[in-house]
C-alpha cells in the first residue's frame, strides 16, 4: 500500500513534467503548465506558513493535552516545526520566482538551461519545490524519527520498507521522471531518449575506470566512517541505529541486491542522465544530496555531496552507463559490508 501512495503522491509532478514537454511543442499548453506550477507551489508556501504557525500555537499544554503518550510528546517536542516551514516557503517562493523570465534569464546564463524551454523552466521550479520539501521533512520529520527509534519499545514496532516500496521508489519514480522529462513518446523517440541519456556500451577503459572509481568511493566511505567514529561516535551511533530501523529488511546478498539496482538505475537515469545537461553538476549534486538527509546533516551528507560530483564527472568524460555501474557496485558492497 506504501508503495501505492507513494506513487500517487508523485503523480502531479510527474503530470507536470509530462505537460512541460507537451508545452515544447504546444504553445497553447503553456499557460497551463506554469499555472500548474503556480498553484502547486502556491499550495506549498500556504502549507510551509500553516506549519509555522502551527509550531507557534503548540505549547507544552497543547502538547500534552494533543498527543496520547509522553513519547508522542517528546517526538513533537524534537520536529522543528517552524525551520520545517521556513524552508518549504522558501523553496515555493524560489520556484515561483523561477516562472518570471527575468528569473529565467539569469538562470540560463549561469546554466546549460535554455531560458524560453518549458521543460528547464519546470525542472528550475520544480528544483526548488524538492529542495524545499527534502528541508522539510529532515527539520521537521528526521527529529521525531530520532525520538521514536531511541524508545526502545517504540523502536521495535517500525516497519521496514518492502521490497517493493524500493520499485516504487527511488527505481520506477526517478526512471518514469527521467523518461517523461526527456520527452520518450512526446518529443523523443526510444533511440533518442537513450541517446539523450547518455546510455552507451561499457567499453573495456570504460570499465575499468569504473572499477577504479568505486573502489576511490568505498575507500573514501571507510576514511569517513573513521573519522566520524574519532569525531562524533555518538552521532555516528545514533544514526546507524536509525539506519538499521528503516531498513532493516535489506542486509545479505537480496538486500545489497535491491538497493543497488534499485538506486543506481533509478536515481542515475533521472539525475545524471536526464537532470545533470540541463542543471549542470553542482546543481544536480545538491539535489542529490538533499534526497538524501532523511538522517539530518552529517558526515554521510558530505560523502553521499562527494560521491554525487564524482559520478557527474564520470556522466559528463564518459556514459550513463557508466555511471549506473558504479552507482551499483558502490551501493552493493556497502550493504553486504555493514550486513
């Protein structure tokens, strides 16, 4: 059922990339996709501005008197509320102000994004909508999932995701995302998009470089690990507890297996492939990382910000095929080394 809602949840942005590469092609459909944008992230900002004042409103009382357990208490107590919705109001405003063609122009000068494209303008909109809403859930969600998890009775009710909420997402959401917003069916036909992408085959140089390249980010993932154990052995801990929580199915070969496909094709096609020509390497890293602080701002942030650089510098001298490989062979090892 998750993996259901989490794909309805995703169903308007996916709509809206698909009407943005109608739009390419239509100008008819143009007001009707930056309208769409408009209300979506209208809906964002008034969303962001309710949280506020919601935090505003919860006192130790109204905490009491609204949560059924001490532990509920605590969790809302944790979730910063307020910087959750500063941050979704900022992201709307910054993808509504993407709309105006002012906006649009500076972007294009210091992107390899195309000003007047309704696709580059929905993919800088909607930048800003994910950034928000990534900031969102790690101020105001990650706290109260730190709460939960060090109750050790609380800890033992999480449901770990299933097999086939990793289909839904990150693999089936970012491949359709990366699909719909390179046009397949609309403005590019399969040998197109593929070509768009960046998938070609894996030359022997190729691979090899590759082999190289993973072992480069597993060896930085242990140097890391190192010192976030010198440095903060009680951060590392907390959030490998939070970790082994929320993914406890996936350990062994099966689950070094699902989240290596799952993540490399998923999230490679979509940013790498399709997002990186657009956005550039430095913008698509961030968002990169920014899907990745479920567990707040650490070492591991740092490392995933790394890992996403060198793997845009891979996709930009070499192939998305490449890129996918040591996506894989990375995630892989990493899951059957800390099962």
């Amino acid at each position: 059922m998750s993996a259901v809602l989490t794909l309805l949840s995703l169903l308007p942005f996916l709509l809206l990339i698909y009407l943005a590469n109608v739009s390419e092609r239509s100008q008819d459909a143009r007001p009707i996709l930056y309208l769409s944008l408009a209300v979506i992230n209208g809906l964002v900002l008034a969303a962001g501005m309710f949280t506020i004042v919601a935090a505003a409103v919860l006192t130790d009382e109204t905490l009491s008197s609204a949560a059924q357990t001490p532990l509920a208490v605590q969790q809302l107590r944790a979730a910063r509320l307020d910087l959750g919705g500063l941050a979704l109001m900022i992201g709307a405003l910054l993808a509504l102000a993407a709309l105006l063609p002012p906006v649009r122009r500076l972007a294009a000068r210091l992107l390899p994004m195309q000003a007047d494209s309704p696709v580059h303008v929905t993919a800088l909109s909607l930048t800003a909508t994910a950034l928000g809403l990534n900031l969102f859930q790690m101020l105001a969600l990650t706290p109260a999932l730190f709460a939960l998890v060090e109750d050790p009775q609380q800890r033992q009710q999480l449901s770990s995701p299933s097999y086939l909420d990793v289909l839904a997402f990150p693999l089936l959401a970012f491949t359709l995302a990366a699909l719909l917003g390179v046009g397949l069916g609309v403005r590019r036909s399969h040998a197109e998009v593929l070509a768009r992408l960046g998938v070609k085959p894996l030359t022997l140089p190729h691979l090899g470089l590759a082999l190289i390249s993973t072992a480069a980010l597993i060896g930085l993932a242990i140097a890391t690990e190192q010192l976030w154990r010198m440095l903060d052995p009680q951060g590392l801990e907390r959030v490998g507890s939070l970790s082994k929580a929320l993914l406890g199915n996936f350990s062994g070969f099966s689950g070094a297996l699902a989240i290596g496909t799952a993540a490399a094709i998923g999230e490679e096609t979509f940013f790498r492939g399709a997002y990186q020509p657009r956005m550039g390497i430095v913008i698509t890293s961030l968002l990169f990382a920014s899907f990745h602080v479920q567990y707040g701002i650490t070492p591991a942030t740092l490392l995933i910000l790394a890992m996403s650089l060198i793997l845009g510098v891979l996709r930009a001298r070499t192939s998305l095929s490449v890129c996918v490989l040591v996506h894989f062979l990375y995630n892989f090892t990493t899951v059957l080394l800390t099962s």
